[in-house]
C-alpha cells in the first residue's frame, strides 16, 4: 500500500466516518433522554433515501401511507387513554386530531408533490419531513406507554420496533435498491485524492448538525430541559418537563438525523429496504465507544469506525464487516477495564 | 408430587407419540420446536431469571453446528466426538463474550451479543472452509451401531429427551443453593454480595449454561437438517429465539417450550400465508413478530405460561430437613474480646468529606448503637465498615483480621452480616427460601451437583438451619409465605432471619425500625433483646430513640460526618452536644 491508496482509504473512512458519527450522536441523545438503545435508527436512514428515491421516479413514496396508518394508530391510543385518564372526550379528540394534524398535512403535501417532479432539493426537503414525522409517532405508538420499563425491556421493544419497520420497508418499498443521484457533482483535487461535491455536502452536514446539536444542547431552554430528563426524570417531571414530549422531541431529532444520513449516503451506495440495520449498528459500534454518553466520544468513535471499514475492506474486503463488529469486543473490554464497577440498583 | 406433574405427562408423551400414526410432517414439525425449545430454554434462565438479554443465542447454535459439520465431514470423526468439541468451542467464546461485557451494566451484554451474532454470520458467510453462504452438505445422521436416530420419530425422542433432562436440570438448579443466587442476580447485586455471594461469576455462569444449550442443539440441528448454512444463526434467528423465551413466559421453564412451539408454527403459518395476502414474496412476518413482541411486553411482560402457572400455583416445600444435621458453626470472639475495631476511617466524595475519621469498637456481646441527625454519615459509614463503600483512608479490623481492602463479599464470608435500610429481598421466593440464601456461605455445593440433586443431604441442612432462625426471630409460621406478600414489619424481621442464618459474628442493623408500626416495633424490639441475652454482636444505625436507649450497650454520635461524642445511653443523652446537635440550640 502506498500513501495514496492510504489517503485515499482514510478520506473515504472518514466520509463514511462522518454518517456513522451522526447516527452514534442521535444514539446517544435517544439513549441518556429516554434509556431507549434505539436499534432502528438505521431503518430511518432507509427510509429517508427510499422516499427520495420514489419521488424522484414521480411515484407517492410507500412511506407516506405507513405514515398515515402509524398516524392513526397514534391518535385512537392517544383518544383512548386521554379519554379513560381524564374523562373528557372533547379534550382527548382534541388531542387526538392534534397528533393526527401534522403527519396529515406531510402527506398531503407529499400526495400532491409526488407527480409534480419538483427540484431535486425540494424533494429532499419533502422526503426529511416526511421520514421526521416517523419520529415522534413511533415513540408515541410503541414506547411512551412504557417509560417507566428498564432499559432491558426497552431494547427488546427497540428489537421488535426495528423487526416490524424492516418489514413495512420491504412492504412499502419493495426489494429492489436505489442510488440517488449526487446533490453536487463537481471534483476537487487534493493532492493525491479527489473529493467530489457529495463528500464536501457529507463532511459539512455533519459539522454543522454536531454545532447545531451542541448549541441546542448547551444554549437554549428546550434543549437544558431534555438534558435534565436525561439525569432524573422525576425530578423533571417536579420541574414541570412532560417525559411525554421529550421524549417525542427527541426521537423527532434521532428521525431528522437518520433521514439527514439517508439523503448524504443515498448517492454513495444503492439502499435497500434492509440496508439501514447494518448502517445504524455502525454508528451504533460508535456510540458504545463514547459509553453512549458522550457526545465528541461518538465522533471520534464514528470516525475509528469508519477508517476501520475502509481499510478493513481494502485488506479484505469479505470480512469488512466482521472487522467493524468484532472491534466492539475490545472497546468494551476496554470500558470495562476502565469502569471496572459493577451496576448497582436499578 | 404437583410440581412434577409437567415433567411426567411431557415424559410419557413423547414415546406415545413417536408411536402413533402420525404424519412425518408433525413429526418433523416437533422436532424443530424441540430444538428452538432447547435454545430458548437457556434463555429462561439468562434473561428470565437472571435478568441479562443476549441476542447472540443464534451464534451459539452456529458454533455447535459448524463444529461438528467441518469435523466430521472434514476429519471424518464420529457426531459423539465433536459433540464435546463444539461444547468446548462454544464455551471459550461465551467465556470471551461474558468476561468482556458482563462487569459493566446491563445493557452492554445484549449489544456485544447483536454485535458478536452479526460479525459470526458474516465469517461463517464468507469462510471457504465453511462454505460460505452455501454451507456444508452432505452430513451424516447421528447413528448408535447401525441404527439411523437421526431423523423421524427416533430423532423426535432423542431431542425431546434431551429437551426434557435440560428442562429438569434447570428446575433442579433454580431450586438450590447456586439458584437462589442466580434467581438474585435481577434485582441489583448489593444484597446477594452481602450473602457472600459473587454475582459476576454466577452471571458468567448462566451465561454459559445458555451458551452450551445453544451449543447442543446446534449440535442436533446440523445432523438432523444434513447441512448448516449461516443463514439458520444470524441476528434475526437469535431475536426469535428471544421471541420465543419472551412469548412463552421468560422466567417459566416450561414457558420456553410454549413459546418455542408457538413462534414456529406462527412463523410457518405466516410465511404461506402474508405473501398470497400480500401478493408478492418476501419476509413479511417479520412485521407480525415486531409488532407481536412489543405487544406482548405490554400487556403480557410475563408470557404466556404465566397464566397457566398462576392456575396451579406451587405447593408448600415438604418439610423432609428435620432429621437433618445442623450446619456447622464458625468459631466467634470471646464475650468481651473486640470484635469490630473501626480505625479512623474516612471517606471523601470529591471535595465533601461524609465520614471524617471516625473511629470506636465493637466488644463481644456489645449491642452498640450509631446515632446521629439525618446526614450525619450514618449510612456511609455502616457501608465503609461493610465493603460495600471504598475507603479514602482508615482501617476496618474484624475479629482480628483486617477487612479494609476486601469487597463486601469476602467481609461476608468472615461473618459479618447485615440488613438493609430499605428491605431488599425476592419477592416471589418463599419467606424460608429468601433465609435460606444467608446461609450461602454454608454450603459449598455449586451447579452440577444442583442439576443432578446430588446436593439433596445439604439442602436440607441448609433448610433447617432457615427455618432454624425464622423461629428463633418468631416467624416460625409463614415459612412457606410468599415474601413480597409480608407486611413491613415481617420483611425486616425476616431480614434479620436471613442475616442470623450465616452464623455472624457481628450483625449489622441498618434502619431496622424505619417506617414500622407501633406493634412492629414491639416485636422488633423483643427480637434485639433476646439477641441480646443470646449474647449475639450488634451494631445498629436507627433513628428511633426509645428502641437504641433501650437495647444499646454502648452509643456512637455522628454529626456531619465526625464523631460527636461516644459512651452509655445515660451519658449520651445527658451531653449538650448532642442535645444541640438534635434539637438545635437557643441564642
């Protein structure tokens, strides 16, 4: 190997680096709010580069009728326990159409779009909204009702979550994989290595959502609330912080960030319905080197794990993958060498 | 006789219906759910009773199957050779997987099982030996002579037989001293250290016993299928062997069986029937499963054989221990001599110092008190002394040793024993078996002999001795009580029970009265003073003033973490200091 074989393996490490880094990131952030390990966050980034994908052929993407189904499931839930918790039914259809309203208009909107062939931006726009409003209907339908369930209970539920959206993906989609096209295709040469215009658009995105991550987290009101769901959520709730809603905001943040990672990779590699599963897992693989608490843990982290793959699969390629999931083994010896106790009270 | 009703019907099925007139189809059919049964058994234990969740069971499968497929079509050794093989594989790597993960929390283990299943299905998938995603062909049928058992109905009773003695292990097992342990792992280790016991190794175990089941029928399936290929134990087949533990009843023995049978014949079912609704071809009952499984965590956590145990619930234990020898005894300090010397001991939490060398001792005989106002350091100092804290400096010396640097389950061992402030206990254990597991450091029998019940002769030494003290705290009647189902004042007593049934040498109260009735503190205070005159070592942290003036010897005042001042309850009570310290003084 020489050194541009070598750089070019690490710029596409690191390209791949930078997705992996932002699904570890909204592992972690769905994690320390909710101690949901949310397995299917990869089937968001599926999702998000299907739908652009159906909509660059002009055909309504399958997405937005699972999102109409899910919609409604969400709001007879919300009808039903609203009106059994308070005995109001005019304020539980009231919140039931609430719920309702937002994913009705994505998919009006989407309907109508759909044969319209609008820009290739506008129907990325459409497509993030979309897959986003999975976010918070997913945590409403599956786990809102249990967030008081330990973290074990909660990852055989993320388990059966992710089970039951690979499926509808393969329903709704087909078995048939796409390649989207380049959001920018001029070239640069640096040096030995070219950079094309997706790997610019893949590194900038990624930056910019960690600043605007870290910003949210750090400056703003909403974001101090959801961090103080995440150290105690009694002690939130006295505060007057509904679990319910950060922990809707938050899985509409970990949805934004898997259908953002959808858009980047959809011109890089043909997705399929089950591709988003192995792609999750990576920033996954990345998260548990942060400890999932950290967040410059899990860039880092994605960053190694990206590199990995890339020289993994330049040495041997058939075994890219066992490389990327056997490098957890060590990391958690590490961890638990480190940490070195043991949890204490549940 | 009740609780062995299952084994027995189960047992005298099988052969009935290997012999009758039944389609090969259900047969084969049977033979599959035995083998799914056999892994999802192991996770009954791992998941149900010990509270860890592994997705990777799938890879275990894979381990015994490829061993023995490679072996035998490769080496050409016999299917009874590789058996032990491909259980000796299986367990280095479990051993790897569990050392790693299972010191950190509990969330770790599933993600290095998902992590670990996903990266052996890509290398059985791409191995030229293994044959990559094609697998190996051609196996042999398990023979014995020149008898074929290895398909049809032979088959059927060799894996339900297998399936059967697994199942009556695992009862056996969880039904013993080393159960009670593992059966303590899901609610926290701080209780079951202070048994004495050490909750990783029995993590790792049952972590190994799932591994090896596993490993079994893989072993079973290669040889019954005649090929492996590495799609039978990637990461979906290990979620529906979780599936299957999870529908069934997780912590049911027999629920493994239901949920086995079950998930098969659905999944069957499902894969005819989704794609003619549907109209094309593809893995749709994947969405049935996903949606299932969260149904079933919500309205059904504890499966489905939950509602059937609940229909026969379990008969009282037969009392068959009263010809039983009684325990030995260890060697206690002299009434008098020091038990517990606490040498400037301290503790700091970053810049806070909670306990600022604090030093006194405890005599032989002594019930010594330790008092102070909320915050005090109480609490701190009582886990300081018990291990379960780590010192910033000082020394604990016991009986003559020095315990500072053991964990709390060596200090255990040495015979100091405690309870907790707020009760720790398992609720759906019987008041007797919950006693029994402080007498853990009494016996010695482990696993093996707990599977084979050739750890009978202790048990029942071990059973007396719990109902032993259960009397002797005035319990005596609700031996057979659920525990979660006693009344406050009932769980502490029987908190103590537990902590007199390991023979200490010095027993720590910690809160005892806190949150009793009036006549709960009576009988509370009965018990300390028959303890007293038994001339047992008592350090006790409480709050109530009449009960520690009543029973204590000796008092130590602790406020903001530093010795206020010691002496009899006489002296205590008439000293300033400790007057302002409680009730504050005027200006």
């Amino acid at each position: 190997m020489d050194s541009t074989i070598a750089s070019i393996l690490l710029l596409d490490g690191l390209t791949s680096g930078a997705v992996y880094a932002l699904l570890g990131l909204a592992t972690v952030l769905v994690f320390t709010v909710t101690r949901v390990i949310f397995i299917p966050q990869g089937e968001f980034v599926a999702y998000g580069a299907l739908t652009l994908a159906m909509l660059q052929s002009g055909k309504t993407p399958g997405t937005v009728w699972l999102l109409m189904c899910l919609a409604v499931v969400a709001s007879v839930m919300e009808l039903v326990e609203r009106w059994r918790h308070h005995g109001n039914p005019v304020r539980a259809l009231q919140s039931a159409l609430k719920t309702l309203l937002i994913p009705a208009v994505v998919a009006v909107v989407s309907i109508w779009a759909a044969p319209q062939q609008f820009a290739l931006w506008v129907q990325a726009l459409l497509s993030v909204a979309i897959v986003t409003t999975f976010g918070p209907l997913v945590y409403r339908v599956a786990y809102q009702s249990l967030e008081a369930a330990t973290p074990l209970v909660l990852l055989i539920v993320s388990v059966g979550v992710h089970f039951a959206m690979t499926g509808l993906g393969l329903l709704f989609f087909g078995a048939e994989g796409f390649r989207n096209p380049s959001f920018w295709d001029d070239r640069f040469a640096l040096g030995p290595v070219t950079l094309t215009g997706q790997t610019v658009i893949i590194f900038g995105v990624s930056l910019s959502l960690i600043v605007l991550l870290w910003l949210y987290f750090e400056k703003s009101l909403r974001g101090k609330a959801l961090r103080a769901t995440a150290v105690n959520r009694t002690g939130a709730r006295l505060m007057g912080i509904s679990t319910h809603a950060s922990g809707q905001l938050t899985f509409l943040m970990a949805a934004l960030i898997g259908a953002l990672s959808g858009l980047l990779i959809g011109p890089t590699t043909t997705v399929f319905y089950d591709s988003g599963f192995l792609i999750g897992l990576k920033g996954f693989v990345a998260a548990v080197v942060a400890g999932l608490s950290s967040y410059p843990g899990a860039l880092l982290g994605a960053l190694f794990v990206g590199i990995v793959e890339a020289f993994g699969a330049f040495w041997a390629s058939a075994f890219k993958e066992v490389i990327v999931f056997t490098l957890i083994l060590p990391i958690l010896l590490v961890r638990s060498l480190r940490s070195g106790h043991s949890d204490e009270e549940h | 006789m009740k609780q062995h009703l299952p084994v027995l019907l189960l047992s005298l099925s099988v052969p009935i219906i290997a012999l009758l007139p039944l389609p090969d189809f259900w047969i084969a059919q049977l033979n599959y759910i035995g083998l799914y049964a056999l892994v999802s058994l192991g996770l009954v234990l791992l998941t149900g009773v010990g509270g860890l969740t592994s997705f990777g069971q799938a890879a275990f499968v894979g381990i015994g199957a490829y061993t023995t497929a490679w072996l035998t079509l490769n080496l050409g050794l016999s299917p009874w050779i590789t058996l032990f093989i491909g259980l000796g594989l299986t367990a280095v790597s479990a051993l790897v997987v569990g050392l790693i993960t299972l010191r950190m929390s509990g969330h770790y283990l599933p993600l290095a099982t998902i992590a670990w299943g996903l990266s052996l299905y890509y290398l059985m998938g791409n191995l030229d030996a293994l044959g990559k995603y094609d697998g190996l062909l051609g196996l042999k049928s398990l023979s014995v002579g020149d008898i074929d058992i290895g398909q049809g109905r032979l088959f059927f009773v060799l894996c339900w037989a297998l399936l059967i003695a697994g199942a009556v292990a695992l009862i056996n097992l969880l039904d013993s001293r080393p159960g009670r342990a593992i059966r303590s792992l899901k609610g926290g280790t701080q209780m079951a250290e202070a048994m004495g016991i050490s909750t990783f190794r029995y993590k790792v175990t049952i972590f190994l016993i799932a591994a090896l089941f596993a490993a079994v029928a893989g072993w079973l399936l290669a040889h019954f299928q005649r090929t492996v290929n590495p799609s039978a134990f990637g990461l979906k087949m290990g979620i529906e062997y979780l599936f299957m533990a999870v529908v069934g009843g997780v912590g049911h023995v027999w629920g493994a069986v239901v949920g086995a049978a079950l998930v098969k014949l659905l999944d069957d079912y499902l894969q005819v029937a989704l794609p003619a609704i549907i109209g094309t071809s593809g893995s749709y009952e994947v969405i049935v499963f996903g949606v299932a499984l969260v149904l079933v965590l919500k309205y059904l956590p504890d499966g489905l054989w939950s509602v059937v145990a609940r229909k026969f619930p379990r008969p009282p234990r037969a009392l068959n221990w009263l010809e039983a020898e009684d325990l030995p005894v260890r060697s206690k300090p002299a009434p008098g001599e020091p038990v517990l010397v606490v040498d400037n001991i301290r503790k700091q939490f970053g810049g806070l110092t909670a306990v600022n060398d604090i030093s006194f001792d405890i005599a032989a005989g002594q019930i010594v008190g330790l008092i102070g106002p909320n915050g005090a350091g109480k609490s701190t100092t009582f886990n300081l002394i018990t291990g379960v804290l780590s010192k910033t400096s000082g020394r604990v010396t016991f009986c003559g040793q020095d315990v500072s640097q053991l964990p709390s389950r060596e200090i255990a061992r040495q015979g100091m024993s405690r309870t907790f402030q707020h009760v720790k206990m398992i609720a759906d254990m019987t008041v007797l078996e919950n006693v029994a597991m402080g007498a853990y450091t009494r016996g010695h029998k482990g696993v093996l002999s707990a599977m084979l019940r050739t750890n009978q002769v202790e048990e029942q030494r071990l059973m007396k001795e719990a109902q032993r003290q259960l009397e002797r705290i005035g319990m005596g009647v609700s031996l057979h009580e659920q525990a979660g189902n006693l009344a406050m004042g009932s769980q502490r007593l029987m908190e103590i029970a537990r902590a007199l049934c390991s023979d200490p040498a010095l027993l720590l109260l910690d809160e005892p009265a806190a949150g009793l009735r009036h006549k709960e503190k009576q009988a509370l205070a009965q018990v300390l003073r028959q303890l007293q005159r038994e001339g047992m070592s008592i350090l006790l942290v409480e709050h109530d003033m009449d009960l520690v003036m009543e029973v204590c010897d000796q008092l130590v005042v602790m406020e903001f973490g530093t010795l206020l001042t010691r002496g009899t309850p006489a002296e205590v009570q008439a000293n300033p200091a400790v007057r302002a310290a409680y009730l504050g003084t005027e200006h």
